[in-house]
C-alpha cells in the first residue's frame, strides 16, 4: 500500500477547515498550510485567526498568510509576500496541493508546481465562482452537491475528478446546506487522493452547456423587494441565511428577515394581512410571505409572537 500523499493545503473558512480536519484524520502528511491573513471580527473587532489557520497551529503545521500569489503585483509588499510563498512551495516535498474557500487567485506560477486540486460546493459548471451554495438556494435548483476537480487557471473551468449530489431541502438555509457540503467535501477530497495515488482517478472535462457564475454575494442584495413573488422571497431569505441576512424596512426600521414562507394571499405589496404567534403575513408581488423570525436593530433573533410583542405593526407596512 502505498504512503499516504503529502498535501499542502490552501484554505479559509469552516468550509476548508473541514477538508483538513478530514485529511488529517486520514493520517494526510500536511507540512504546510495557505490561509488569508487575520482579520477583525467580533464586536471588538479584534485580529481573528481563520478556522483554516485555527485547525493548523492546533496540529503544528507550518502556517503561510501571503495577502496575494501573484509575484508581479504591483504593490511591494504583496508582489514580496508572493516571492517568499513561492519560493517555500518550490523548497518543500509535498505531492499535490488541495485548495478549499482560499480566496486568493492561484496564478500559473502556482499551479505549474504541483497538481493543485479544488473542491467546489456545487454540481459543476453549474455555479462556477464565490458563492454556489447561496446561489442555488436563491435560483429554486432542486439539487447541489461537491465537485473535486483539477485547477487551472480559469476560473473552476478545469476537469473534474469526483462529483457527488444531495437535494435542497425546502427547509435548507446556507447555512444548513453549508454543513452537508463540507462534510461532503472532507469525505469526498480524501477518496479523490487516495483513488489518485493508486492510480485509478481519471479527470473529465467540464460539459459546455450549463455553465452558470455564482457571483460574490453582496449586502445590498439582502433587501427584499416586495414587489417580487413571494416563492422568491422566501428562496431568498434562506439564501441569505445566516449572511447577510434578508431585510425589509418597517416603519423605518431595518428588519431582519431569518425565516419566511411563502403562502395565498393578495393585496399592495408591503401591505401587512395579518400579524399573530404564527407569523406576520405580508402581501408581495404575487402571494404574501409569513415572516415567522425576525429582528431588529440591536435584537436578538425572535419568533414572530415574541418579536410582536417589542414592535407595534399599527399603521406600518413593509417596504
């Protein structure tokens, strides 16, 4: 049998860090890991360490944060960041380097030196880029699931190697479906590595149909337009689960949408129906939509009878 394959890991969120727990756990020789540099976070915003990062020093592995890979970028610092990365890659022993959520581009220089393998939340090339897992909650896809393909320098164009799917669940947030996907993920990367070092893993190229770009989720998407159908609305409220949080004003405050359905029910846009225990119905384009957990400014998140009784609805409509 042969040694287990040793594996530079580049990688940022709980996402990634899933992945390496998986090939940690799989005895993987991981000498060193990519990670983005701390950042604030927190109320204090205080330097926080990514769970990538978290998981390595835990483990001991020698861990490098270069803000960029590209050795010509023009600004000093990072085209210097860039030289010294490449120069330790190119210094160490390791098989194939497995990329997860890093959030740095990898240029050529890069992927010239090892085989450099992705693993991508979603049905390839369907959703290809930053966001997959909001985008195909937000767009009604049925299903989703993990691809573990070979990079290049297009972006998630290469050939895949493993492909796994699991349905979207009605009740699924990105949050929820974060989850699965990335204990997919961890699974699925330490099969790919194991079938490759036998030698039983053939790539295949990317169809040319159906290719779909989950473009980086902003904040300004998070307001719901009432004027919408309310089946998209509630797609979009569970999109945006946990960030960045659907909202609506309502009276002039900025509330926070976590959990909404859609139901019948007509009348202007923004119009509240109905307000009780069980939700507070408002009317949208097409349908209405029950806001069942809500928050407001400087709240916690409360089920709609509980936040009723912090918030008077007389007179206000959603807008």
């Amino acid at each position: 049998m042969a040694a287990p394959m040793k594996v530079v890991f580049a990688g940022t969120p709980e996402f990634a860090a899933v992945a390496l727990r998986a090939l940690l756990d799989a005895d993987f020789a991981v000498p060193l890991v990519l990670t983005q540099p701390d950042r604030p976070a927190g109320r204090g915003m205080q330097l926080q360490a990514s769970s990538v990062k978290q998981v390595a020093v835990a483990h001991g592995i020698e861990v490098l944060q270069p803000l960029s890979l590209r050795m010509d970028a023009k600004d000093p610092q990072r085209a210097a960041e860039a030289k010294a990365a490449h120069e330790r890659l190119l210094a160490l022993d390791y098989d194939v380097m497995v990329v997860a959520a890093y959030g740095l581009i990898l240029p050529r220089s890069t992927l010239d030196i090892k085989p450099c393998i992705n693993i991508h939340g979603s049905l390839l090339p369907r959703w290809r880029g930053a966001a997959p897992i909001h985008r195909a909650i937000e767009s009604g896809d049925p299903d989703t699931g993990v691809t573990i393909m070979e990079m290049e320098e297009g972006l998630d164009t290469g050939p895949m190697l493993l492909m796994e799917s699991l349905p979207i669940l009605d009740s699924d947030t990105t949050g929820s479906l974060h989850d699965k996907l990335a204990e997919m993920g961890g699974r699925m990367i330490v099969e790919a590595l194991n079938r490759m070092a036998a030698g039983g893993l053939p790539a295949e190229p990317q169809p040319e149909q159906g290719v779909t770009y989950a473009a980086k989720i902003s904040k300004e998407e998070a307001k719901l337009d009432l004027h919408r159908p309310a089946l998209e609305l509630a797609r979009k409220v569970r999109a945006f689960n946990p960030f960045p949080g659907a909202n609506v004003q309502a009276g002039g405050v900025a509330v926070k949408i976590w959990q909404a359905q859609a139901m019948d029910g007509k009348g202007r846009p923004g119009q509240v129906l109905s307000a009780d225990a069980q939700g507070i119905v408002v009317a949208c384009g097409e349908g209405a939509l029950r806001l069942t957990e809500l928050q407001k400014p400087g709240g916690k998140r409360l089920a709609a009878g509980e936040f009723l009784k912090g918030f008077s609805l007389d007179g206000v409509s959603f807008e």
